[in-house]
C-alpha cells in the first residue's frame, strides 16, 4: 500500500479533493457536490 493511500468507512466523511474532469474543468469535493448523497468515480488513466 502506498503512504498517501486512504480508506473511507461506512460513515465517514470524503475528505477535500481538487480534481480535474474529462472536460478539463476542475471540481473541488466534496464543496461542488449538489446532493447529500453521491457516486464519485475516479480513474487512474493508465498504470
């Protein structure tokens, strides 16, 4: 396992991220996030 690797429990609150979509626009989380609840899908890319 890596060191900046991090695990959410059941519960538990996202922590603050700043990612870039497919589009190239950039979505603070969980800040942008319009409903309590919410399906975050992330990719990596590429290995």
């Amino acid at each position: 396992m890596r060191a900046n690797s991090m695990f959410l429990d059941a519960g538990s609150l996202f922590p603050a991220l700043r990612v870039q979509t497919v589009g190239g626009a950039l979505l603070s989380l969980p800040v942008d996030l319009a409903h309590e609840w919410t399906v975050v899908l992330l990719n990596r890319g590429h290995w």
